[in-house]
C-alpha cells in the first residue's frame, strides 16, 4: 500500500507493456504516465525544483516560469500546486487544449503564444516571452528545461536505473528526443553500465536535432527547431526520424488493442519497430520509454476530422511504411552548436498577470545565473 501527502512523491517505475501481439515484435514498452502529473515530466520537474530550493534560489515569494509544449508545464503546476507556489507556463497554439485546461484546473497561469518569431518560430517566440517576463520582475524564476542539468540528470538517477533493475540483460533501448533529457540522463547510465547497450534516439522527422531538415512538426513532445543544448552524441549509438503520420497509426494501432498512448509513444513504437525490422532481433532484449497516457490527446491524435485534415486519408492505412534507418551518430557537430541571440519579441511590455510585474531585473535561471541563451523545445 502506497500512502503520500504530496503529489510529486507518487510515480510508478514498473510498468511494462510487452507489445509482440500487438506489433509483432518483441518490444518491452515502459509506461511512464501513471503518476499525478501523467507523464515522464514528472521526475525532472521535481529534480529542477529541489535543486532551486536547495541552492536558494527559488523562495516563497518566487513564480517559477517554464516554456513547454505541455508536459512539463502540468507537471511544474501541480508541483508548484503542491508547494504553494505561483506558476506562469508560456506555451503555444500546438499545445493541446485539454492540457491547458488541466494546467489552468491546477491553479497555474497559461500564456499562448500565437505568432512565430520571424527567426526562430513558435519556439524562439516563447522564449523570448519568457526572457522579456524576467526582466520585467526579479520574482520570476526560469527553471529552462533546455538547459538544466537538472533534466537529464533526474533519468540517470531514477529512469535508468529503474530499467537496469527490471531488465539486466538489456541489449537496446529506445529513447524519444525532445529536449534530450531522458536520452542524456539514461545514455549517461548505461554507458556506465557493467555490459554495453545501443543507444537509439527516436526523432520526429522536421526535427533538426540530429541534422535533418526542418519541417512542419504538429506533434508536442518531440523533435526541435535547434540543436538541444542538453544533447552530446557521443552517448548515442545512432538515430532514426519517423513521420508524423506513422506516429500517428502507432497510437491507432495501439489503441485498438486497449493502450491508450500518447502521440511521443507512437513516435517512439513506430521508430522502434522500423529499427527492429531491420536487425537480427533474435535473442535481442529491447526496451522503449513511453512518455505517457493519451487522454490528452483525444482532441487530436484520436481525432479523425483532425488527423485526415492534417495528414490526408491514407493516414489510417494498415501497413504504415518502415523507416529507413537513421545517421550513426556518436560525435557532437560544431555546426549543430547552436546559441540564439538576445533578441525579444515586440511584444506586451507588461506582460500578464498584471501583479507580478515590477521594475527591471536581469533574467535568472535555476542555479541563479543570467538564463542561458541556447534554447530549445518540446516539453
């Protein structure tokens, strides 16, 4: 029996689906989304909290500020919830109603941003919000999941772990890429590990992160519109893109047997599956993280008006095709070094809500320095 006083406290670490009947594959999918936040955000959320508080800089009177596509944001307002903090989560329009909603039923404060930074897109432009909030007021606290060592740290110490415990024997694993922090926290474990295991980062094609071509991306969670700054190649064995589309036929396919998974999860089944059908995967113990449930999602995923609108009929199709295999990787690319600029937005000079504004204030990050200016997405 599990008895706790507070939200962030709860998370189940030992779920596992096995999805050979359903994909034909032996694939051990772990479930991260049965805590109170839903999903796998939980546990760097809490790291980069603690760390603050511990190092002092985040006080009673702080308001903790994050950019999210919507994962870390729940998670961050239920924690703030729970500690009586005030929260201010800057998102966009990609960000499914329902989380929304479920971060504003946690008492935290939503800012969408609607218009694309003419450099930088949807993402710089949040970014930029977030930056032109902290000047603004000294209160506020950016956490920066981009940049906080925090998130990926929060994998090496709990998520890896966890997998090593329940599956010794582990050959390959299979880790979404968004701001890289899971990838980072169980590439850096199992590198560690007293028996090797291939590293295989599963990236959303229109993702930039392992050097492919920008592109429309719909899905929150995973890709990014710059190299994540959190991300060093040298702990990942190789990389492969899956469509959106494919993404999405994982989750129907998924769903129609009873998983209700999220849209990250298709993208991470669908690119697991691709690299599995390529491989001799006999004897060979494979895991992939699932980065949470799909209720979120019904408004879209699970949404056939809005899924044939965005992607066409032939999205449904039985036989979704096979990824190609994706670039080795295993070096960090200077040209992937990518810094944003100090630049902000024109926009409200008193951004809302209106009493935490205050007279001018460099912006500071979770250890209490100048918020770095490598940025990146998802979350």
């Amino acid at each position: 029996m599990s008895v706790i006083s507070a939200p962030y406290t709860f998370n189940e670490e030992d779920l596992y689906v096995d999805l050979q009947s359903i994909m034909g594959r032996r694939l051990f999918l772990k479930c991260e989304g049965f805590n109170f936040a839903g999903s796998i955000k939980l546990k760097p959320a809490t790291e980069m909290v603690e760390a603050a508080e511990q190092a002092g800089v985040l006080t009673p009177e702080s308001v903790l500020v994050e950019s999210s596509s919507g994962n870390m944001g729940v998670a961050l307002s239920m924690i703030a919830a729970s500690k009586g903090y005030q929260f201010l989560c800057v998102t966009d329009s990609r960000c499914n109603l329902s989380t929304r909603l479920l971060m504003d039923a946690l008492g935290a404060h939503v800012h969408v941003v609607t218009e694309p930074s003419t450099d930088g897109g949807l993402l710089r432009a949040r970014i930029d919000y977030v930056r032109t909030l902290c000047a603004l007021d000294d209160r506020y606290v950016w956490l920066s999941q981009y940049t906080n060592p925090g998130n990926w740290k929060a994998h090496y110490l709990r998520t890896a772990p966890a997998i090593a415990r329940s599956f010794p024997g582990l050959d390959v694993l299979f880790v979404g890429a968004g701001t890289t922090g899971t990838l980072m926290g169980c590439a850096r474990y199992f590198r560690e590990w007293h028996r090797p295991v291939r590293i295989v980062a599963v990236d959303s094609v229109g993702s930039v992160t392992f050097g492919g071509a920008p592109g429309r991306r719909l899905l929150p969670g995973l890709g990014m519109s710059m190299c994540p700054p959190l991300l060093d190649e040298s702990f990942v064995d190789e990389a492969v893109h899956v469509e959106e589309a494919d993404s999405i036929r994982a989750c129907h396919r998924l769903a129609r047997r009873g998983f209700l998974f999220g849209g990250s999860t298709g993208t991470v089944v669908s690119g697991a599956m691709g690299w599995l059908a390529l491989h001799d995967t006999r004897g060979l113990t494979a895991v992939a993280i699932a980065p949470d449930l799909g209720e979120r999602y019904l408004d879209t995923v699970y949404q056939g008006n809005w899924v044939r609108a965005l992607y066409g009929e032939g999205v449904f199709d039985p036989a979704p095709p096979v990824p190609a295999p994706g670039p080795r990787v295993g070096h960090r690319r200077q040209e992937d070094e990518v810094r944003a600029g100090d630049t902000t937005t024109a926009g409200p000079s008193r951004p809302p809500p209106g009493p935490w504004t205050a007279e001018s204030a460099p912006p500071r990050d979770a250890e209490g320095s100048r918020a770095s200016d490598t940025v990146g997405e998802g979350g």
